[in-house]
C-alpha cells in the first residue's frame, strides 16, 4: 500500500510538472502491473534528462489497443503478443522488468520456505484433486513436517490480471490435466476456491484464513509477511524465490528476439531458476519511428540506471545478457 | 410552442438553455445505448441474446460467454440489501420525525447524509479489511448454526464461511443505501399535516398507530420513491461489492458463497480483457445492465404513477 501511495503521489509531481512547458513528452499506456517501478523511473528520468513520461496504467488490453490506435508513444502488456498479433497491427515488443509470483500458505506454525511443492501439487490443488493438507502427494513432498488433516482453501484472483496469466501458464506448462480442463489467461474459469481482487485481496485472505493457499506477486508476500513455499523448478530443485532465482530464470529463460520475445517466463530450465516468473513488455508501432525511438531512449536509460529502483520496488531488473539481446533488437529495427 | 410565445429574448434564450441542457440527457443516454449495442456486436452475433442471457458459462479461456450467473448476482444481492435495508431505513425515518427529541434530529440527520457522501471504494475496502473477517468469524457461523439447522431455509447458509460472499455483499450494500431510501422517508414524512397526526393523537391513538395508520398511508408515496432510488443505486453499485463478492460466475443457493454481478464482472475483468471476442462480451454485460436497470426503474415509476392516482382520487 504504502508503495502505491508514494507513486501516486510521485506520479501527480510528475504529471503536474508535464503541463509546465513544452519540453519531450512522451505518452505510454497500459499494464497496471509494472505501473510503480515505470513511474518511479519515470520521475529520475525526468530529473537526468528534463524529458517526461504520462503512462496512463490502464491495463493490458487497453494499452494494446491504444498502441494499435497510435495514440501513444508505447503500449505495455503483461501478456507478450504472438508474432501474428504483432505483424497485424505493426508492432514492436520487448520486454521492459519482470515480477515473480510466488504461492503463499497460511497454517499455524509454518513460516517461509517451510513448505515444498512441486507444479504436479499445485496443479493438483488448484484443480481440487488434493483437498486436505495431509494428502499423500504433500507427504511425500514434505516428509519431515507434520502435515495437519485439514481442508485446504484455495485462493486465487478474482480480477483479470497478469499474475494469472504468469500463474496459469506455469500450471498449464506443467500439467496436462489443467491445460485440457482450465488453460491459461488473465482471467479463468477456476475449478475450485475464491477470489480476492487484486494482489491485496489475495494476501489478505490468505493472511485470515487458515490453511489456505494463494498466488501473490514476490513484492506482496514480503510486504504482508506471508509465508511462501519452495518450488521444485524444470532442473529437479527445490528453490526459495528470490531476486537470484528469478534472473536465473531470466537468464536460462529462451527469449527469441525473432518472435519479438514472445515467451512466457515459466518453468525456465535454469538450476536455480523459479519456475513461476514473468515478463511485462512494451509494445512499439513500427510506422512511427520518432516515437518508438524516444521510447526506446527512456528504455535504454532504464536498463543502465534503473536497477536500482527496480529492485527497491521489489521489481526484477532483466539480466545483461537479455538487455544486450533487446538492444540488438532495436538496433535491427532501427530504432537504436 | 410556448418557448416561442414567449417574447423577451432574456426569457427565450433561458428557455432555450434549460430546454438545450435537458435534451442533452436524452442524446447522451441514447448515446451509450448506441456505443453499447454497437460495442457488443460481435457479442451479439456470436451468441443471440436469448442464449447469452441464460447461459451460465463464463470462460474467457475458451471465449463462451454467458450473462445468467452475473444477472442472477446482480439480483440476489439487491434483493437482499434492500430486505436488510428497507425497515432499518424506516425505523430511522420514523425515530427522526417522530420519537427523537428535537435536539438529537440534526445530529442523526447529519450522519445518515454523511453515510450517503462515502466514496463507495471506501465501503468496498472496508468490507475486505473489516467487515469480511467479522462475518467469517462471528456472524456467519452463527448463522450457519442455527438457521443452517432448519430444513429449507438452512440451504441458504451451506458452504465455508470465508466472508468473500453474497452475504457480505448484501450487507454492505444494503448500508450503503440505507441512507437515500432513510432521507426520503424523513422528507416524506415530515409532510404529514401536523393537524392530521394531532387529531390522531387526541382520540387516544399511540404513537404506533400513528405511525402505522396516519404517517405511513399518508407518505407512502415519498417512501416507494426513495426504494426505487436506492434499488437502481444498488443494481448500478460496483466498487463496493467488487472486492467482497469474489467475482465468481455461479449461481448457487446459499448466500455464503462467491457469486458475481454485472457490475463486479465488468470492474474485474474489464481493464485486462485481451480478447475482441471478451471485450465485446463485457460490453453486451453492460447493455444487459444498462436495459434492465431501465426496465426496474419503469416498473418502479409505473407504480408509483399508479399509486399517486389512487392517492390523489
């Protein structure tokens, strides 16, 4: 919360400031998701560089269509386009910063990173196949704790949003029986559980309701002290979410910059990688080249000297190697 | 014409203004009616509207959509907040006109208007953080214990008591428009000639009877106007009852469970919808709303028209 409010409040400085004179505006529009950390560089940019940026978080699928629409200099989704969707409207994508999503538990007595799960087990949860805490299947997964008989309480989102795609990709990547049941999007016709709307109301009721289990961004589970488990990843380990284990992820993940790096970050092959991550991206219009390039020269200032404040926003900064892979990408495209 | 009768051109031009800002109502609402159906199409065209409206399937995954569950929400929770709201409203209007002593009037009258001038997203947060958690705790395993006991009325309280309900919801719904239909009644009430309620009192009647023979008669009128109000104030609420009714497209006879309304659908789902086909069918949400809000609020006014002649005669 406090987060929120301090870029609200950073954000207003920012816009009041844009109706002052006529110096570089530039306009972007959509996921509400990586809206604080782009605010945030938003206003050190403005300080370095006298050049503003108005991103209005408007969601995912209104920054696609505004950016289809050319009526800003850049959209952002959670949700990467496919190279079809990209050739249709003309458009560029690269991804800008990535969150990771973590599941969270609530039984009395069990701190963080106590629980271990596999994707068979969450899958297997979510789908209402496992309804007690004491099932074989977490037995086995956790042989040293002493699993209590009670009903699991599933949450999950009730609100379309990124984090549910992230988390429904990574269950549909894992497991067969929810891709055929379920699938993945940002939103989902979910077989078991309840809702709470947005990251807070799912930390909220996992944080009141016992024995329950729900899927937060990292930034929410520190936030509210809520005990997060392990996860076995594609390599076989078992590995606590960390900044670490997400850019190993990153970094294994298999970004493609001919798709325009489509991808969804889950079950990265890394060692160490967290196997539910996700990039959010920026989408470009390839026919307005003044705009993309002022876009892309925010981006680029960005990856050099936003780390920093991404990580204080508990955001994950992309690895070298994939900001080396998206610069080689703009200059492709002639934007760079 | 009586707007060109008129012949000062101050008076014609202040006509024209107000006639000018009143027709602009109507382009407006024709309007949004206009954008809506224009907005659906694709909707429309996929699944008709008879389909769209008793389908209970709601997947944007597979893109099939159906608008039964929302509209079975919208109304359950509404019906609900207004049996939870209607005698508290009136027992508030009466104690106001006629038990309170005159120094407490202003005060309460006071409060229930500043209960209107909440933002709903403050209902809505405070319901998540405060209210949800009591219900789950206290209210709803009471009530799970001893109406759940009793055969038939027991099924509406079946299922976990998570407070993420249309229990919740109702209730929260139902403070919200507490107020107009409480301020109205006042109002109305008030009007009752002083000279009627005296007489009344003067050949030995209690205050009850008063109240239920004299009052109530004489300003039923003004308090099936302030019901009206407030249930298309509590079709149309959204933010309050999005964070506690967990958005979840079932129809289900106990009232501690999820469930989801128009307006809980289109505040969750609208701003990610990343799908034509989705969009369009949240749009069709709206259309389904915006027409039913419109066929309640006739209904409503018919009788109240039909009250006002059998009262006027």
């Amino acid at each position: 919360m406090k987060r929120i409010i301090l870029l609200v409040v950073i954000s207003v400085v920012t816009f009041s400031f844009s109706l002052a004179g006529a110096e570089e505006i530039l306009n972007g529009a959509g996921a509400s998701f990586p809206y604080p950390v782009y605010s945030a560089w938003a206003y050190d940019y403005y300080k370095a560089t006298g050049a503003k940026l108005n991103y209005q978080s408007i969601g995912s699928g209104g920054g696609i269509r505004q950016i289809a629409n050319r009526t800003v200099d850049f959209g952002a989704s959670d949700a990467p386009l496919t190279p079809a969707q990209l050739n249709k409207d003309n458009l560029l994508q690269f991804p800008a910063v990535m969150g990771g999503v973590v599941l969270v538990v609530n039984m009395p007595g069990v701190k963080a990173g106590a629980v271990r799960l596999d994707s068979e087990a969450v899958c297997k949860v979510y789908l209402g196949n496992i309804k007690y805490w004491d099932d074989a299947k977490l037995k086995t997964l956790n042989p040293k704790m002493k699993l209590p008989h009670n009903e699991i309480t599933v949450v999950h989102r009730s609100d379309g949003s990124g984090t549910t795609a992230i988390f429904t990709n990574y269950l549909s990547g894992a497991c067969s029986d929810w891709k055929a049941r379920v699938g993945a999007g940002t939103s989902v016709k979910w077989p078991v559980g309840i809702g709470g709307k947005g990251n807070e109301g799912v930390s909220q009721y996992v944080k009141k309701a016992q024995y329950s289990i729900g899927y937060v961004e990292f930034a929410y589970a520190e936030q509210n002290k809520l005990a997060y488990t392990l996860l076995k990843n594609s390599a076989g380990n078992f590995v606590e979410p960390s900044f670490n284990a997400f850019e190993d992820a990153a970094a294994t993940g298999n970004f493609d910059p001919k798709k325009h790096f489509d991808h969804w970050l889950v079950n990265a092959p890394g060692k160490h990688a967290w196997p539910i991550a996700g990039a959010t991206f920026i989408l470009l219009a390839k026919d307005k080249k003044d705009s993309s390039v002022k876009s892309v020269r925010f981006f680029d200032w960005a990856f050099k000297n936003g780390d920093a404040k991404a990580k204080e926003l508990i955001y994950v900064p992309l690895p070298k190697s994939l900001k080396d892979k998206i610069r080689a990408y703009w200059k492709a495209n002639g934007i760079y | 014409m009586p707007i060109l009768q008129r012949k000062n051109p101050v008076d014609l031009s202040f006509s024209l203004i107000t006639a000018f800002a009143s027709f602009t109502v109507v382009l407006l609402i024709s309007g949004i009616f206009v954008v809506l159906v224009r907005e659906s199409s694709l909707s429309i065209g996929k699944f008709g509207v008879l389909k769209f409206l008793t389908s209970t399937e709601w997947n944007p995954v597979t893109e099939s959509f159906g608008a039964a569950t929302a509209i079975y929400g919208t109304f359950i929770t509404t019906g609900i907040a207004l049996i939870i709201a209607i005698p508290a409203a009136i027992g508030i209007a009466v104690f106001i006109t006629e038990i309170s002593p005159n120094f407490l009037k202003a005060p309460i009258g006071v409060a229930i208007e500043l209960l209107a001038a909440i933002p709903s997203i403050i209902y809505g947060m405070w319901g998540l953080f405060t209210l949800a958690p009591i219900m789950s705790r206290y209210i709803e395993p009471a009530l799970k214990s001893s109406i759940g006991k009793v055969p038939l009325l027991g099924t509406l309280f079946q299922g976990t008591p998570m407070g993420i309900d249309i229990l919740t919801a109702s209730v929260i719904l139902s403070i919200m428009i507490i107020p107009f239909t409480a301020s109205i009644a006042r109002d109305a009430f008030n009007l009752t000639p002083a000279v009627v309620k005296e007489s009344a009192y003067s050949v030995g009647a209690t205050k009850w009877e008063v109240v239920k023979d004299v009052v109530l008669p004489y300003s039923k009128l003004g308090v099936f106007g302030g019901i009206a109000l407030s249930l298309g104030r509590a079709l149309g609420e959204t933010m309050a009852v999005a964070f506690v009714l967990g958005n979840n497209h079932q129809i289900t006879s106990s009232l501690l469970n999820a469930a989801a309304t128009i307006t809980v659908t289109l505040a969750n789902e609208f701003t990610e919808a990343d799908t034509d086909m989705y969009l369009s069918s949240l749009f069709y949400l709206a259309l389904v709303l915006f027409v039913l809000s419109f066929i309640v609020l006739a209904i409503a006014k018919y009788f109240l028209l039909r009250a006002e002649r059998k009262y006027s005669r």
